[in-house]
C-alpha cells in the first residue's frame, strides 16, 4: 500500500483542543485535532455538505460542522448527529524523530 507522509512540525506547539487544517494533494483537505495529548487526523470536509470541520466546534472527541451542526466522532469519523449520515475518512498519525507525521494514501 502506497501512502503519503505529511510532516506537521508545528504539532508539538498545538495545545489541547486546537486544530490545524492541512492540505494533501492526495486526498485534499485535512483537519488535525489534539485531545488529551493526542493527535486525530479526519477529512476536513462534512460528509453532508462542502464545509470545513476545522472550523466547527470541538467538544470532546465530537466536532460539530458549523453549517449543518452534524457531529462527527474524530476518533473513528463515525457520524453522530443528524443531518450527516455518512463518516469522513479518517487518517492514522505517528512520530518520527519527534515530527508528528499525517499518513494517507498516496
């Protein structure tokens, strides 16, 4: 499986509860979470309708889109709330040499 690596020196500098929105060439928007020290990675774009969940509301491990106040499980991607039926992606994380690393197919 080929993937992409997306470096994102600035993570350590995120304090619980920020989020960053990333851009990959492969599979577009991204938007990064940090919760309770870790990082959770989904697609930046509701599964409803073309808004960025980077901008929505994080309480939790919910993010709330702030078109259509569907909640989505960062976590998983699962959907939570009604209107959104459908997950988002979601994509794994881990640290090289104390760069966190966003991974997505290539």
């Amino acid at each position: 499986m080929n993937e992409l690596l997306i470096p994102v020196p600035e993570a350590e500098s995120m304090a619980d509860g920020d989020v960053r929105r990333l851009c990959s060439p492969a599979c577009g928007p991204i938007a990064l979470f940090r919760v309770d020290g870790d990082f959770h990675a989904i697609a930046d774009t509701c599964s409803h309708g073309q808004a960025s969940l980077a901008e929505g509301w994080l309480e939790g491990f919910e993010v709330e889109c702030p078109v259509h106040s569907g909640r989505f499980d960062i976590r998983s991607g699962a959907p939570l709330a009604f209107p959104v039926t459908e997950p988002v992606a979601t994509y794994p994380t881990r640290r090289v040499e104390g760069v966190l690393l966003v991974i997505v197919p290539a």
